[in-house]
C-alpha cells in the first residue's frame, strides 16, 4: 500500500499551528450577552441582536433562566475564559444597560434612550447587504469624539476597546474586516451612539456599465448599436443602479481584496451599509466591582470630599469587621478539626488495646488441674469411688446426673478466644455452681437399687408357677 498523502513532518506542522490557534483563540476577549429579570419580547429580542454583533466571539445560543444569579454566571464563566458580561434590563420607566468586566471590574451601567431592532433597520433599507459570511470574523470597532471629556470617558472608551481583539494595521488582512461598529460620543448632550454596518469594496474608475458586466449583472443592450455603448456612456441604466461616490469613501487598497476589481494599489470605494441594531445610550454611573463596590462615577448624585471620605471610612470599617469574623471562623473551624483528630486517634487506640489484651487472653494457659482445690479432688475422688460401688451393686452405668464428673471422660483443655464470664480463670471451674452432696447422691443410689430389686423380684414370683392345693 501506499504512503498517507501528508508526511509526518507535515502533519507535526499542521498539530502546531491548531494548537497556536486554539491558543490566539483562548488568549482573545469573549462575552455572554443575556437579560435580567422582567424584559419583555423587544428587549430580549434586543439582546438576540446584541449577540450577532458580538459573534464569533460570544455565547450564540446561552440559556439563563431565572433562578440563575449573577453568581452562577461567573462560576461558568471563569472556566469558559468569558472577560465580559453585556445584561439588559427594563424597569416601569426605562432600560438599562450594563457592561461588565470579569472578574474584578469595572461595571458601566447605561440608560438605553432609544433602539431599534435589526428588522425593522433592514426593513427600511431599499437593499441591504446581510449574510452569514459577515459574521465568521468579529467586527472592526470605530470609536468617534472620544476626546479629553473626563475620565469616565477614557474609561468608557477603554471598556469598549477591551471588549473585541485588537489588531495590527500593518499585519490584519482586509479579507476578515466585513463589519463595522461605530461608537459616537457627543459631549453637548452626553450620549452614545451605536451603530453597525456592512463594509462593501467595489473599484473605481470604471464607468456603470464595466461595473455591471464586473459583477456579472448584464443589462438589456436590445437598444444599443454596439457594447462600445454600454462600456463608455453606461447607456440604459437606471439612475438608482450608480451609487454617487466621492473623496470621502474613496482610498487606495494595500492589499487585494475579495470582490471583482479590487487589485493592490487600484481606487476603490468603501461603501457602508446599516444592519442593525441601533442604540442610543447615556452613561449614568461606574462602579470598581462586578455590580457592586465603590461608585467611581455617577450622572445625577454628586458629593462632596467629606461625603466621599465618610462613606470610604464605612467601608473600610465594615471590611474590616468582616476580616475578623472570617478569621474568628477560621480560628473555630481549625480548632474543631484538630478535635475531631485528637479524638479519631484517642479511639483507635483505644480499639488497638483492646484488640491486643483480647489476643493476650485468648493465647494465655490454661492452669489445668493443678491449680484445683485439694477439697475439690477429694469430692470427685468420692464420686468415682460411689460410681464404681454402684457398678458393682447394680451392674449397670449410674445415670450422668448421680455422678456428672465421674461419668465424663476427662478432656484435654482447649483456650478459647472468649472467656466464660461466670468462670473463675485462678481455680479452672465455675465459681458460682454450687456441687452436689455425696451423701445425697448415696441415698438416692441405695434407694433406685432397692427398687430395681424390689422389680426384680416380683418378676420371679410372677414366673413361678403356682402350687397345686391338696
């Protein structure tokens, strides 16, 4: 068989650069764009079209439900490399929107003055320019009169700057730049405006009939003589096929650029075409935290430095206060671990002697015989004498409750793993049972042999036969 058609240098190579890739990727700013609490259809709606300017680069399809909180929003992001947050809600009067950045801050809270949603900005164009291609690559961001106003300004304008990658003018290919968002501060009325376009190259130069026959639009040519026609005067076009360019939209291409016409170093034109949303917003307060901390900025509340000193010196107290009581938990918490340790150990040793002196008297001796009592041996000497009397006046074995010890053979002693309670180890028998009187014994012995004779004699009398009368 044949080799691959890639060598294994090649696929070596092809494995770095997905990895560099997976990395530039990763290293990039990403968003979630979602709504919080009773919006509405238009808001939400409002923040679907928010997603598709945000695209490739945010969370297409996210599902926050309402029982999520904020904080199950970080929790998700940080493992997913999220850096932006981009919330929509809606009060009884207005709409609000807050940018936020993760995990620290700051948060940006704007007032939604006006929107427009992108069906109705594509519902009024007589032609847009709206397809799936555009939004492959994120769009470029065009920031305008962001000047020396204040540094809520310079920090407005940084927020919007972090929210998509930078690029290099000198490396970026022209081919990726197919949208445009336009950010427009006016300091008069202190309101931002948001737009977002469609970018088209077309070539200048050309007469409207090359342009035609460049996009491969053929008119009706029925009424020309010839195509020199066409080509020099644009003959039989209608007024609304010629888009009026001029110096404004008019620039030299340093690259070549997708579309029929547009060479490196040629005329060009580069024509903007609005697909929405449109919004018109109005900063209204900066906070140094993630919806909460410090407010750094506020449109309505101004204070004093007195104010502003009393209020910090509350917080810092109130840190404070905080700080002890997680280190008086920390102290509680530490303490009844090392409890709970002492006690764990406490008990298996506990466990450990236990099973030692367990294992200590199951090994131990029995101290057999030896150690019994001489007025014990004496008693079973005289049961096994009465036992053999017995024998010898009956012939027969005496039952084993007469004589218990002098019926039972003698057995070998076998420790056992757990001792008797009742039994007295130092004597070798039961402490607590009280032995049986010989003299009893005898009397009961005398009397069952009187009786076994009394039996027997009546059986002979009865075998007899009886003596004939005279």
């Amino acid at each position: 068989m044949g080799q691959s058609g890639r060598s294994r240098h090649q696929k070596r190579a092809r494995a770095q650069a997905q990895v560099r890739n997976l990395e530039a990727y990763a290293a990039q700013p990403h968003s979630f764009v979602f709504t919080r609490g009773c919006t509405g259809h238009s808001v939400r709606q409002l923040s679907q079209d928010l997603r598709r300017v945000m695209e490739p680069l945010t969370a297409s399809r996210l599902q926050v439900r309402k029982k999520n909180s904020i904080k199950d929003c970080l929790a998700v992001a940080g493992p997913l490399g999220v850096t932006h947050f981009l919330i929509l809600s809606k009060t009884k009067t207005n709409v609000y929107f807050k940018l936020m950045r993760l995990p620290g801050g700051p948060t940006l809270t704007f007032q939604v003055n006006k929107y427009t949603l992108v069906r109705d900005v594509v519902s009024s164009l007589r032609r847009h320019r709206m397809h799936e291609q555009q939004f492959v690559h994120p769009p470029l961001l065009v920031l305008n009169s962001f000047g020396p106003h204040g540094m809520h300004v310079k920090l407005m304008a940084t927020m919007f700057q972090n929210l998509f990658p930078s690029i290099n003018v000198h490396k970026v290919n022209l081919n990726t730049v197919k949208r445009c968002l336009l950010l427009s501060y006016s300091p008069e009325s202190q309101e931002l405006d948001f737009r977002h376009y469609s970018i088209k190259v077309v070539p200048v130069g050309a007469s409207r009939g090359m342009k035609k026959l460049l996009q491969e639009k053929f008119p009706n040519m029925s009424r020309l003589q010839d195509i020199s026609e066409l080509l020099a005067t644009g003959a039989g076009l209608s007024d609304s096929e010629a888009e009026p360019d001029g110096e404004h939209n008019i620039t030299e291409l340093p690259q070549a650029v997708s579309g029929r016409g547009n060479m490196q170093a040629q005329q060009s034109a580069v024509r903007l075409t609005e697909i929405g949303p449109r919004m018109t917003l109005q900063l209204i307060k900066i906070q140094d935290g993630v919806g909460e901390g410090k407010v750094m900025f506020h449109h309505f509340v101004h204070k004093t430095e007195e104010e502003l000193q009393a209020i910090l010196a509350a917080k810092e107290k109130k840190l404070q206060l905080k700080a002890q009581r997680q280190a008086l938990q920390a102290q509680n918490v530490q303490r009844k671990r090392e409890q709970r340790e002492a006690h764990r150990k406490k008990s298996l040793e506990g466990m450990k002697k236990a099973q030692t002196k367990a294992s200590k008297d199951s090994d131990a001796e029995d101290p057999g015989p030896t150690l019994k009592a001489e007025g014990d041996c004496q008693r079973e000497e005289e049961e096994e004498d009465e036992a053999e009397y017995f024998r010898q006046a009956v012939g027969e074995e005496p039952d084993e409750d007469m004589f218990p010890t002098a019926t039972k053979q003698r057995q070998p002693y076998r420790p056992s793993g757990r001792q008797h309670q009742g039994k007295d180890q130092s004597r070798g028998c039961h402490s607590d049972r009280r032995l049986p009187n010989p003299k009893k014994r005898l009397r009961r012995a005398h009397s069952k042999l009187g009786s076994r004779r009394d039996a027997q004699d009546r059986g002979q009398d009865q075998s007899r036969p009886p003596k004939k009368l005279a």
